[in-house]
C-alpha cells in the first residue's frame, strides 16, 4: 500500500483522487489512477528507469515534484510579468528563484539515479497556465494567488511523502526544500487575505487559513 502514497499527492496536481481510510491503521489508501504520469512521459517520449534503482512512489515523487516546480517558475514569471500589485511581483520573483533552485537540485539528483530532467508541462497545467495569461489586473492577481495557495498546499504534501522515501537522496532533498515551501504557502495565504480570497480550496478552506467567511471576492 505505501507505493500509493505519493501516487495520491501526485494526482491532486493533475487529477481527482479518491482516498479512504484503511481500517483503523490511519494510512491513506487511494485507487491508483496513472493517466496523469503517463500523460507528462507521453509529451516528452521519456520513459522510466529501471525499477530496481527506484521505487515507483519515488519515481513519481521525482516527476511529480519537476512538473509542480515548473508551473510555479512559468507561473511566476508571468505575475512578474503581468500582475500591477507590487507585493505580488515580488512574491512571483521569489517563487522563480527559490523554485528555481529546488528545480535545479532535483535535476542533478535526477541525472545521477537516471532519471532525464522534466522540462515540460502536463497538458493541465499548460491549459491552466494559458487560462491565467489570459486574465488581468485584479482578475489575474486573485486567480494566481488562488493557484498558489491550492498548489503549495498541495507540495506540503507531497514533499512531506518525499521525507519518508527509502532513497536517502530524494529523502533529504525532500526534508531540505519542504520548509520553504511551508514559507510560501504562508506567503500566500497572507497575500490572498489582502485581496479577499474566500474559500480558496473547495470546501476545506485550507483548514482555516484563508480569509474568514465574511469577506467576499
């Protein structure tokens, strides 16, 4: 059952997962949905390594991770680019160069377990990508920001599976990198209260931490 862990975070990027409770041991157990891992491979004609050098939950924690990194670096660059509120600015640059970073370790740390480095986008993320270049002015910034704090929220997890995979390589690397991405969710939430984002993440609200329920958009 633990090769479906990062299985269910990966999807959360892409896809609906659909996750249970197993029995009383208090592990997520989840009905595992490939389309999206084939969907990133298949655009890029890459095929995954040997199974014997890594686990299949660290293998998609390994693309999984790549694929996320770079819709925070696209999507930075263009809220630098486009957004008016200077706060935001400084906050896309910043998710370009610490994103940036992480992006650039992981690939080396890629590289020498055989893996080819993630240089393209799932069709999701280029659709959502193309929908937020779309967008303007106060429309854009409520949108990015909306994007950011679903998706950091959704890295926190992931990287937390990272810190308890069996590769010591991906292990640490997961445990150097999740606090920062800790920083950034808390960056955006902070930012999305500033322009009354309500209800953030369908249902849940991030546990509370986007703005009170009576704001408004």
């Amino acid at each position: 059952m633990r090769k479906y862990l990062i299985f269910c975070t990966f999807l959360a990027y892409a896809t609906a997962l659909t996750s249970c409770m197993n029995g009383g041991k208090g592990e997520r157990q989840v009905t595992p949905a490939i389309d999206s891992i084939s969907d990133t491979l298949a655009n890029r004609n890459a095929a995954l390594p040997d199974e014997g050098k890594l686990t299949k939950e660290e293998q998609t924690f390994v693309y999984a991770a790549a694929t996320g990194g770079l819709m925070e670096i696209e999507a930075g660059k263009v809220a630098a680019a486009k957004s008016k509120n200077a706060e935001i600015k400084k906050f896309a640059d910043q998710m370009v160069t610490d994103h940036g970073k992480a992006a650039a370790e992981l690939t080396a740390i890629s590289k020498k377990l055989g893996l080819e480095a993630i240089d393209t986008l799932s069709r999701e993320q280029t659709a959502h990508l193309r929908e937020l270049r779309a967008l303007n002015d106060l429309a854009f910034d409520k949108q990015y920001m909306t994007m950011m704090i679903e998706d950091h929220a959704k890295t926190v997890r992931l990287f937390d599976d990272g810190t308890r995979l069996p590769n010591t390589e991906l292990k640490a690397f997961a445990a150097k990198t999740i606090p920062v991405i800790r920083h950034h969710r808390v960056m955006a939430i902070e930012l999305g209260k500033k322009l009354n984002l309500k209800n953030v993440n369908t249902g849940d609200d991030l546990a509370g931490e986007s703005p009170a329920p009576g704001h408004t958009n």
